[in-house]
C-alpha cells in the first residue's frame, strides 16, 4: 500500500491563535515581543510584519523600526499550547499516528491504514482542515504526500495559504527546481559547500551519483542524496513515541571544580549530541546543564538556542552560559549531564545579515569537515584541544 502522509501547518502560529480570539486584529500588522523586557526579541509575527521585514528572533527595536504600525503583543505560550492541543484533538480521530509540533502549528498525520475507513488521504485533508477553520478559527495550510519530507517542503512552498498534493513517484520531480534551503535537514554547510560548485537547487544535485557527493559535503552525502530525490522513511511519531530530547553524561573520576576540566567535558558531550542530531535530522532549540555535586545536591539549568541548531559550536556557547548558571556553590562536581531538547527540523531561514550569515557557514563548514573526518576515519581521529 502506497504511503500517506498529511502536513497541517498554521503559518505565524502564535499570531493566528491571538487572531482567533480578537478579530480586530486581522489584516493588520502583528509582532509577538515582551515588549518590557529588556532586550525583548520577536516570538513571531504576522504575514503583513513580514513581507515589511521584521523576521523572529530579531530585537524588537529593530523590528518596530521597520514596521511602526505593527501591534505588538506579548507571547501567551500556554496559550499557544492549549490551542496546539485542540488541533490534535481534530486530528486524532483520523489517524492515531499523529506527531505534533511544540505548540507551532505544524503536525504530521500518517493516514495510510485510515483509507478504508475515511476514504482518499486528500478527503482527510480537506475535512480536517475545514473542521480547524469552523471549530478552532483557525486557517491551516495543508499538503498530502508520500513521506514527511515531502509533506514538509510541500506546505513550505504554498505558505500563508493553501494545499498541495504530491503524488507517489512524483517526489524527485516535485523537488527538482526548488531551492536546497527548502528541504529539512540541509545544513548552512551543506548550501555553502554545494553553491561552490554551482549547485543550488535539488534537481542539479540529485544528477550526482553517492560518490561525487560524497566528495562535496562528506559524511552528509547520504542523506543529502535521499533527500533530493525525496526519499524518507522516517516514521510518523505519536506524542509518546517522539524523541523528545537528546542527552550525554559524565561522571568525574574526581571530584572538580577546575573551571577548564568542566568545560572541556561540557564540549565533549556537546560533541555526542550534536552528532546524534544531526543523523537524525534534527536541531534543539534548547541547552539544559545538570551538575550533581560531592555532596548529593543537583542544579539544573538551561540556556535557549536561537534559532535551532545542532552545531557544535552553537550548542557549546548556549551549554556554557547553562554551565555558568549552573555553577551557584563552591562544591566540586561529580557528574556532569548535559540536555539537548525542545527537539525540530532544522530551521530554513537564512540568516538575515551577511555577516552573521558568514558566521553561520564557518561554523556549519567546520562541523562538517570533522564529520566527514570522524565517518572516514573513526571518532578519534580528530579531537578538539580543550577535551584532552
């Protein structure tokens, strides 16, 4: 049986659920910003903030100076979540193979085994979606696909509004002209690697064969060559199913407080994550710290990562700052545990200056090169200096 998988996504999420509740708001431009807090950064933001250049993440003061006649409101994220969990309530009764995001509008329904029962997968889609818009007030985007990749990049490209249909064995062709950034998973390395060699769209990579590839972009040449030609075969996750967090720990042999060994642990671990990551495909969107102390007691904490990375070096520098907040007591450490978790798809916007942009694939580059060194020739083949 061919495979069917749906993609609901509600575009500018958080915008759309305080919409629901005030339609005095639509048509207008919206920010979600703390707009007391210092330094407040934007949570999210309507179509019309960003066709005006306001982008998430960005400092607020930035983001009015673009768009000054933008509302700005602050984030209600309970709020977000309750309605995150109304839409899988709608969803649920299709398919009991549901994976929901984290309170961002986006789920994945995995429908095959419920044709017999609903009919074609695009009927499910379209009852799904009008039930959202009369139940919740909510306008999603759709799409129906063979695997979740597809799905993904198929509402990618119809955002705000509208549906999409991709048929078994039109995958590699539905791809071909679009941009690599679109597709999940493609990493600012793997764009800076492959536009050197003029290759910026998924039908000009997918002519290389595995080898050629490999030459390119390394250990990530295999799933770079699935991905352009549209093969996934990554399941559909219920709730409880979903890797919901990636982690590493180490216990000290001696007790420390030296802040040099700590840190060079903490890398150490970070390196462990971020591997495991990346080979699944994903990014954290946050860092958490667990020191466990000589005399029993446990401080937790943690540091956001903005936007989603699973980098290396951007998950070290959010783990330091986690570290550091960690780090109340004069006791020495016995075990050092670190978090990654807040779990999604690596983010597709390009960084919004060039400068950062250039940082970004730096970085992105270098992580790549000791990927495609480690997958050649072993994990200890190459090892940064402040874990010896």
């Amino acid at each position: 049986m061919e495979r069917a998988v749906i993609h609901l996504n509600i575009a500018d999420f958080a915008v759309a659920v305080e919409r629901s509740l005030d339609s005095r708001l639509s048509g207008r431009p919206v920010v979600i910003s703390q707009a007391g807090a210092a330094r407040a950064a934007v949570y999210d933001m309507s179509e019309e903030a960003y066709r005006a250049g306001v982008r998430k993440a960005m400092p607020l003061a930035a983001a009015l100076r673009r768009c000054r006649d933008a509302r700005v409101l602050p984030p209600r994220r309970a709020r977000y979540a309750q309605a995150m969990g109304a839409l899988l309530k709608q969803a649920l009764p299709f398919s009991p193979l549901v994976e929901p995001g984290e309170a961002d509008g986006h789920l994945f329904m995995d429908v095959t085994g419920s044709r017999r029962l609903f009919g074609p997968a695009i009927d499910m889609a379209w009852r799904l979606q009008r039930r959202v818009a009369s139940e919740l007030h909510l306008a999603p985007i759709w799409s129906v696909a063979p695997n979740k990749l597809v799905a993904k990049v198929a509402t990618r490209i119809v955002k705000p509004l509208g549906e999409y249909i991709v048929g078994a064995g039109e995958e590699a062709a539905f791809l071909g002209p679009l941009p690599l950034h679109l597709l999940p998973g493609i990493e600012q390395g793997d764009l800076r690697q492959l536009r050197a060699l003029n290759l910026t769209r998924a039908g000009q990579v997918a002519l290389l064969t595995a080898d050629q590839l490999r030459i390119a972009v390394g250990s990530r040449a295999d799933f770079i060559y699935d991905a352009v030609r549209g093969l996934d075969a990554s399941p559909v996750r219920r709730p409880a199913q979903r890797p919901y967090r990636v982690s590493a720990a180490h216990d000290f042999d001696t007790d420390t407080n030296d802040p040099a060994v700590l840190a060079g642990r903490l890398y150490a671990l970070v390196e462990a994550a971020g591997a495991r990551l990346r080979r699944e495909g994903l990014a954290a969107r946050r860092v958490g710290v667990a020191l466990t102390y000589s005399d029993g007691p446990v401080q937790v904490r943690s540091a956001r990562v903005q936007p989603a990375s699973a980098n290396d070096i951007v998950l070290f520098a959010c783990g330091r700052r986690a570290l550091a907040a960690a780090r109340g007591r004069r006791v020495r450490v016995r075990r050092l545990r670190l978090i990654c978790d807040r779990l999604t798809s690596p983010p597709a916007q390009l960084a919004l200056f060039a400068e950062d942009r250039a940082a970004e694939e730096k970085r992105t580059a270098l992580v790549a090169a000791l990927d495609a060194v480690r997958g050649r020739f072993g994990a200890g083949a190459l090892r940064v200096g402040r874990t010896l």
